[in-house]
C-alpha cells in the first residue's frame, strides 16, 4: 500500500451510482447599482396568470402576412365620414371588426376549456379583450358584447377602453369574462410575436407593425402597407384547421375590407 494511503479507509464509488450534483450558483446583487421593484397588485396576478396560462394550455402560434393598404385607405375615410367624427378611427378597429366577423363564422374559436367537468364551452358571445399596457403594467380589459356593435359603437368602446386604462380607471369587472383578445405590438414597432392566450380563453391576436414595403400587387412589384398577424390558440380545443380558417378569414377581409360589409 502506498505511504499516502496508510490509516486511510478509501470507499469506491459504485459505477452506476449517480454523480454528485453540481452546486447550485450562487446569485449575486449589487444593491448600489440596482433597483427592486416589488411584485404586487396587477402585475402580480399577471405574472401568475401568464405563467398559468403558459402551462396548463397547449399553444400553438400560426402567423400570415398581409397587404393592408386598402384598410388603412379605408381607415382614412372613415375618418371624414359623419358618422364617426370624434370617434377614434385606426387600424386596430377595423381589425377588431375583422376579427369579430371572422369569429361569426366560425364561432368554435369562441370556446374554453372545462378541466373540471371535461367540456368544452362554446361562447355565443364576444367578450373581446384589448391587451393595454398601462403605468400598473399588462391589463386585458374587454369590450362586453362586442358580436352586437357596430362599426360607430365598437369605435365608441374602443376609445372609452383605451382611455380608461391609460387613466388606471379601469375596474375589475371590465377585466373579467373575456373570450378572445387582441394585443397590437406594433405600436412599439415590432413585427410581430408569440402571445400567450389569456387564460380562459381559446385564441388571441397579434397585430405586428405596419410598414411600407416591397409587394407584389397585380403581376408588379410595388410599395404596399404590410403588417404580420400571429394568432395563438389552445390546442386542446382548436385544431389547425379552425385555426387557420379565423386567421385566414382576418387576413382576407383586411386585403379586400369590404368584406366587413358582405360578410357581417
């Protein structure tokens, strides 16, 4: 025996015994050059909403890019109709309109899921919610009954909603009882991205930046306003089929808007 190893009991380790785990880091904070922003209040219950979201629902995102130039023209006459002076008149309410046409037909995406009695739960209602990024953080106010609006009253809802959560008046009730949202990302200039469904409810659409860019139109290339929507649903409930057909329906009636008429 080596001299190292007299008076020493050496113990081999079996070959299948595990290893021994690594430690875990060590986090470390530099209180001088930082700031904690305690969790609580609405961004608490967004967090955990999110992060229940996240995991409980299957997700799939399935994406499409349109040409948006006859809506934003439209945008801009509805700007001089009558009707809708002093009403707040973007892209984000014909979209919405699309979106809720597009629901009308096919009313399955307007669902959740029952864990508890293993049902689904097909809405005859739209409870559409407006994802709002306030002072307080993400809230997700929704109009009530938005299927029954039209054009000048979903415009009156949208403007009411918008400034009521800028001025962090919006009330818990108006948070509750959604059944499809909206969140538009591209008013921080972003293409476009993966939402995470709210939880309770079956899809949600992203509305990413519309730019001017290159696009073929009529056999010619030519500038042309273009945005991406991404539209995430729960699995579970949605296959891809429906899925496809809501967000094919949207970007149809966006390229050619005078399908809200023929189609509401």
């Amino acid at each position: 025996m080596p001299a190292s190893a007299r008076g020493k009991a050496v113990l081999a380790r079996p070959a299948d015994a595990p290893a021994p785990a690594a430690p875990a880091p060590v986090v470390t904070y530099d209180g001088a050059r930082e700031t904690r922003i305690p969790v609580k209040g609405v961004r608490k219950a967004t967090a955990a909403a999110m992060v229940g979201s996240a995991f409980t629902a299957p997700h799939v995102t399935e994406f499409v890019t349109v040409d948006v130039t006859r809506t934003m023209k439209l945008v801009e006459e509805l700007k001089q109709d009558k009707e809708m002076q002093g009403k707040r008149v973007n892209p984000l309410l014909l979209i919405a309109k699309a979106l809720l046409v597009a629901i009308k037909r096919n009313p399955d995406i307007n669902a959740s899921w029952d864990e508890a009695a293993q049902e689904i739960v097909v809405k005859h209602y739209v409870n559409l919610g407006i994802a709002a990024a306030t002072p307080r953080g993400l809230i997700v106010p929704n109009i009530k009954d938005a299927h029954d609006k039209t054009l000048p009253q979903l415009a009156d809802a949208l403007g009411e909603l918008v400034s009521t959560a800028r001025e962090g008046k919006t009330s818990p009730s108006a948070m509750q009882g959604g059944t499809v949202t909206i969140t538009n990302v591209g008013v921080f200039g972003v293409d476009t991205g993966t939402p995470i469904l709210n939880p309770g409810e079956s899809a949600i659409l992203a509305i990413g930046a519309i730019k001017l860019q290159p696009w073929v139109h009529k056999g010619k290339v030519k500038p042309r306003q273009v945005t991406t929507l991404a539209l995430s649903f729960d699995h579970r409930l949605v296959d891809g089929e429906l899925g496809s057909k809501v967000l094919a329906d949207v970007a149809a009636i966006l390229e050619q808007p005078k399908r809200l008429i023929t189609w509401a």
